[in-house]
C-alpha cells in the first residue's frame, strides 16, 4: 500500500492499496496527463531516496536536461513536492508512506518533511525524516540505518532498471550500441548484474587476506621471540635440574651428618654429669687463673708500695723542719721581689739621665726633664739602690741551699701510701681466700672425676664439634643452592611471561588454514570475475533476445539482440547484421527487452513501475509489452498509462486474466486534488 | 530485495567454479556461501569496513582446528 499527504497533485490524504487475493501481478494506473501518474512513482523514488526529479527536457542539441523537484514552492511551474494549494493555505504536512512484506515480515517505510509551521517554510528550513516500522517484530528505526536498509531493498544506482519511463527513451539510448560507451549506464549494469559481489568483493577478500597475512608475519615474529624464550626457559630448566642434583646431595649429606651430630648427641647425654663437672672444673681453673693474674699483680704493688714505706715513719720530723724553714722561704721570695723592683728603678733613672722619654714602668708616668742637679741626684739614687740590690742578693745567695732542702722535703710531705698498702693487703688476702675455696672446689671436682674416662668425653665432644661444623657447612650450601634454584624459576617464569599465547605453534597452523582458505576464496573469485562477466553477458543477450522476439510485432524480419563487451545493444537483422537505423520504436521496444533481461539476470526482486510504456511504439508493441510482463508472476508490474496509449476498458477487457487491480486518476477543480478511482478490484 | 542467493546465476558460476577448485579440506564447507551473504548484502556500499570486518568476525567465528 501506499499512502500519500499533501503529495504534489494529490491534496489531502490518498491512498493504492496494493493488496490482492488474486495472485496476479498486473497493476495499472490510467490517467490524462497532469492527473498524477509520474507523480506516483516520484512518490516511491522519494520515499526510498528522498529525492525527485523532473522529467526530461532535451534541448536542440539532444542533450538532455532534467531538475530536482523542490520540496515547497508557491509556484506550481517548479513542481514542488507539497502540494502547491495545501502550502498556500498553510498546511505544510507532507508524507509519502510505503506498506511492504520484506523476507516475511510486515514494513512501513515513512518519509515526511518536517516543517516549522508557523512560518511559510523554505527547502532550507526543512528537515525529512525517514522511519522504519517493523510492524512483525514491532521495532522502529529511523535515519541513517533505514537508509542503508533501504540500499539492501533497491540500490539508487540500479532504480533506473525498476522505474522506467517511457517518455524518456532517451535515457535509455546509451542502452542501444553506439561508438561511445556509457560508463554511468555500464556501472549501473554491473552493479544490477551484482558484480561488485565479485569485483568489491575480490578487494574485500583480499583486504582480509592481507590483515591475516599481517598477523601471520607478526605471529612469526612473535613466534621467532617464543622460540628464543623457549630455548632460555629450556636453559633454565637444564639449570634448576642440575642445581637441583647438587642440592640433593647436599640435601642427603646433611641428612647423613645431622643424624650423626643426633647420635653423638645422645652419646654425649650419657655423659651429661661427667661433662658438667668437667666443664665446673674448667670454670675453677679459669677463675684460679684469673685470680692468680691479680694476685700477681697485687704482689707487684705491695713490693713497690713497700719500698717507700720509711717515708711513713719519717713524717713527723719532716713535718717540723719544713715549719721551721717556712718563714726563711718567705724572706727570699721578699727579696727577689725587692731586687726585681730596685732593678725597674735603676734603670728608669738611668733613661731619664740619659733623656728617655719612656713612661715609667712602675706608675706610667712620664718623666720631668733633669737639669743638671737633678741628674746628680738620680746618680746618687742609681748608687744608693745599687748597693741595696748587691746586699739583697748576698743575703738571697745565702738562702739557696735551704730553698733547695725545703723542695725536697716538700715532695715526701704527700707521700702517705699506708693506706694504699693496707687496700692492696685487703685484696690480697681477700683473693688468696678464694683461691683457697676454688682449690678445695677443684679438689672435690677432680675427686668425683677420679675413673672417668675424660678422654673419650672430649673425643666425643670433639667429634660433635666437627658434626656440627659439617652440618652448618652443608646447611650452608643447601641455603645457597636453594636460592640458585629460585633465581633460576624467577628467571623461568619471568620468560614464560613473556611468551606470546603457547610457542605459537598452533595459532601459526590455525592462521595458515586461515589464510589458505581465504586464498581459496580469492582464486574462485578471480577466476568467476575472469568469466562471469561473458557468461552473463550471453545470458542476458539470450534473454534479452527472447523478450525482443516476444515483444516486435515483426519476428521474422529481426534476428536477435546483440551486446558488447561494454553492454552496448544492436539489433539485428533476419541475416544477423546489425539494423543501420532502428525505428524509435524498435529501439524502445529493444531497450526495454535488454531492462527486462538485466532484471531478470539481477538477484534484485523490486515491483517495476513503467510510465507511459507506449511512448514512441504503436498499439501492436503495447498489447505485447502488457501480455509479456504482466504473464510474468514473479514481479508486480505496474503500469501507469494515459488514454492517448492505452483505453482502460479495452485493456481491462483484454487483459483481465492477468490484472489485479487499476484506478484511475481524474482531478477535482473543486478540491485542487487528484483523485483515485478504483476501477478493477 | 536480494533474492536468495542459491538461485543467482552467479552463485551457480561459483558453484562451477568450486568442483573444478575445491576447497582446502579444513576450510569450513560454509564458508564459501556466508561470505557470498554477506558481500551480497554490502554490495553497494561505498564504505567497505563494515563487509570486510563481517568476513574477518566469520572466519574467526569457525572452527579451524
């Protein structure tokens, strides 16, 4: 079903439903020029692709010129899609709306223009929208997505194949061989023909390829690296294993010695009290030792210490001389002082007659300047202290020998060392009582030892020792092996992370049979690309020669059809010769037969819309047109017709076999509408 | 619409062409008509990222062992 708002001629809501219990596929819309039939099957281009177009114009020089219809327009000579009336009365809604079984499931396509009502919109300020409902599965789409959806139903670049217009036979000429090939026309003909299967497929096949054959050179490389770290983690391997050997033996050699050193042990318990006494015995020998050492030093002391032990007695006496010379010692130190102070006067006076301006030493003053009397007077001061500094020194001469006496007798008057010899007697007498003590300990030790046999104690305890010592040695060793085994497994483990996946061998087959079966793929292509390409060009000329008999009114006078490499058509003749100037007629009618035969070749199932198909060709060429393709029960054929080609009533009664439904369209003046009458239903 | 692709005239070419160059024997015997699906489908696709990642997510969806 279709249905329609607003859409060109069509004021209002319209609607063909499509819909037959008959099982035929023959549809026609009749209908005078201008009463909407082009306009019905812009309404499906524009609903698919959002777009329509004029018709054709072709110019003096046959170039032909054609536009894309606007979407609103006060002017009904642009031929806008809204309808020019409801736009002037400011009805903007436009809709176009597609009702379809697609793979068995029911669709509704939608397309509207989506105006902004308030004021008198422009192509610019509108947006379409384009929906998908999913009636079966009741999911909606919209945008982007519907229209890629809508390139898996009918491709834009092969519409041209499903919506023929008859008036525009132009557009198909490049269809009919000439010097020139249409590559626009030649693309679209691979492309109805599903040869980008083939040739984008062979660069998409290969592009796989390509990333499969990346992965196989990195995996390689990746590969390469595993080996290495395999080797290494090998290499470990060999290494813990014969570190492992050494540790074993250590392992069982310290076994082997912990359980002597157990034994022994044992032994040695047997033995525990003869062991305790000779280890108290060893203790007392070593304090006997250590008290003798003092001892002997103590001795030493009390020697020395008793040699000046006469000091002691002499004390008193010393006492009583030293407080008798006292008071002397004080006279001479009084003297020294008074022979230094006569000395600093004799000679201050002897630089103040000799005119010294020197402070004195004693106060500081300065000098007066003598005259000559008082030079004679510091001469005679000079005499006088002279002579009081020589009796002075006589009487500190005399003096000598007792301040010699008085220094000695002064070093022996702090020598009190009594009670230094009678500590040093204390101690002595203290150690000798011990040493007496451990003496009598050693006695009762050596007394409880008496038949023991020490020697075999010391031997066992010697032998202990020595276990001991191995197994500390061994114990040792097996430490440091242990940690030569660990640091070989970090090593190990740390390239075992490294290691990409396994050692790659089994991604590299997996990726082998990859790439080998891809390789397949590119081969089969290539080689269907290499000759499907003639194949299907004799098949569709097959076909197309069929459909071209089937539909001339004059089998016998042509041949066949003949396509070029390019796709290029001749016609021709009953000799096989290609026909020089082919009537318009001709050339529709074999234009027509080739579209049928790409169709037919196409793996693409689209309802043909033919406008106006009897354009250009007589009555005989229209009845065989409508009989050929309306026979035809694997497509529906609609054809939109005007009276001047085709009288409804004679095609109805001729036809009826093969007709489901036609309407005819007329037009209201009244409403400014088209409007639809069903005639056969 | 794409009719199913068992009746194209093409897939039957490359039908011909499999029993004159059969597939490795580890090739998944699917394969073949599911890439046909799929680059059917893209055909008229200008952007070819989207056919050529379904090709690779196949592949990698079989069994290659």
């Amino acid at each position: 079903m279709v249905e329609l708002l607003n859409w060109t001629s069509y004021r209002g809501r319209h609607h063909f439903n499509f819909y037959s219990k008959s099982g035929l596929n023959g549809y026609s819309i009749f209908g005078e020029n201008s009463r909407g039939k082009t306009s019905f099957t812009d309404a499906i281009q524009w609903v698919l692709y959002g777009e329509a177009w004029t018709k054709a114009i072709i110019d003096s020089n046959q170039t032909e010129t054609k536009k894309r219809r606007p979407i609103v327009s006060a002017d009904e000579t642009d031929d806008p899609l809204l309808n020019v009336h409801a736009y002037r009365e400011g009805d903007f809604d436009l809709m176009v709306k597609l009702h379809f079984d697609h793979e068995g499931e029911r669709m509704i396509l939608t397309r509207t223009a989506d105006t902004d009502k308030p004021r008198l919109p422009t192509d610019k300020n509108i947006t379409e929208l384009l929906f998908l409902h999913n009636k079966t599965q009741d999911t909606k789409h919209q945008g982007g997505e519907v229209q890629i959806f809508i390139d898996t139903l009918l491709p834009k670049s092969i519409r041209r194949f499903f919506f023929i217009d008859g008036e525009s036979v132009n557009e198909y000429r490049a269809l009919i061989a000439s010097t020139e090939e249409n590559l626009e026309i030649r693309k679209n003909i691979e492309d109805i023909l599903n040869f980008p299967i083939l040739k984008k497929g062979i660069q998409d096949i290969i592009s796989v390829k390509n990333q499969y054959r990346t992965l196989q050179t990195k995996l390689a490389s990746d590969t390469k690296k595993n080996r290495n770290l395999s080797e290494k983690i090998k290499k470990c391997d060999i290494e813990i294993s014969n570190i492992q050997r050494i540790f074993d033996r250590f392992e069982d050699d310290s076994k082997i010695a912990k359980s002597k050193v157990s034994k022994l042990e044992s032994e040695i318990q047997d033995h525990s009290s003869s062991e305790k006494l000779m280890d108290k015995r060893k203790g007392i020998v070593n304090q006997k030792s250590s008290i003798k050492n003092s001892l002997d030093s103590l001795y030493s002391r009390r020697k020395s210490e008793n040699k000046h032990l006469w000091l002691y007695f002499l004390q008193p006496s010393l006492q009583n001389k030293i407080k008798e010379i006292e008071p002397k010692i004080a006279v001479s130190s009084e003297l020294n002082h008074n022979i230094s102070s006569l000395f600093n006067k004799i000679s201050h006076l002897q630089g103040v007659i000799l005119e010294d301006e020197s402070p004195c030493s004693q106060c500081g003053a300065k000098p007066h300047k003598r005259d000559e009397k008082g030079k004679k007077q510091d001469l005679d001061k000079i005499k006088f202290m002279q002579n009081e500094m020589v009796e002075s020194k006589l009487q500190l001469d005399s003096m000598e020998s007792i301040k010699i006496l008085f220094s000695k007798i002064k070093d022996f008057k702090n020598l009190n060392r009594i009670k230094e010899i009678i500590k040093i007697e204390n101690n002595i007498g203290e150690l000798e009582g011990k040493l007496i003590e451990l003496n009598d300990q050693e006695n009762e030790v050596e007394r409880l030892l008496d038949g023991i046999d020490e020697k075999t104690v010391a031997k066992l305890r010697e032998k202990l020792k020595k276990e001991r010592v191995s197994v500390g040695y061994l114990e040792g060793n097996l430490l440091r092996h242990q940690k030569l085994i660990d640091e070989q497994n970090v090593q190990k483990s740390i390239h075992k992370r490294n290691l990409i996946g396994s050692d790659g061998s089994v991604e590299s087959d997996l990726l082998l049979r990859k790439i080998k079966s891809i390789e397949w793929l590119e081969n089969i292509w290539n080689n269907v690309i290499y000759d499907y390409s003639d194949k299907t060009r004799e098949l569709i000329q097959s076909r197309a020669s069929e459909t071209f008999r089937s539909l001339t009114n004059n089998p016998n006078g042509y041949h066949a059809l003949n396509l070029n490499q390019g796709f290029g058509l001749r016609i021709l003749d009953s000799n096989s010769r290609p026909v020089a100037s082919p009537s318009p007629g001709a050339q529709q009618v074999a234009a027509i037969s080739l579209i049928d035969a790409l169709r037919q070749t196409s793996d693409i199932e689209f309802p043909i819309l033919f406008d106006t198909p009897g354009a250009s060709i007589d009555q005989g060429h229209r009845n065989n047109i409508i009989n050929h393709f309306w026979s035809k029960r694997d497509v529906q054929l609609i054809i939109l017709a005007h009276s001047g080609e085709f009288r409804p009533d004679e095609v109805e009664k001729k036809h009826v076999k093969l007709l489901a439904k036609t309407w005819e369209l007329k037009f209201d003046d009244n409403q400014n509408t088209t409007t639809i009458h069903p005639r056969v239903i | 619409m794409p009719k199913s692709h068992s009746d194209s005239d093409m897939m039957r070419a490359i039908k011909s062409e499999v029993e004159k160059l059969p597939p490795p024997e580890f090739c998944p015997p699917e394969l073949l008509e599911e890439v046909f699906k799929i680059l059917q489908n893209h055909q008229y696709h200008l952007n070819r990222d989207r056919s050529r990642d379904l090709i690779t997510r196949l592949i990698e969806s079989k069994d290659w062992g």
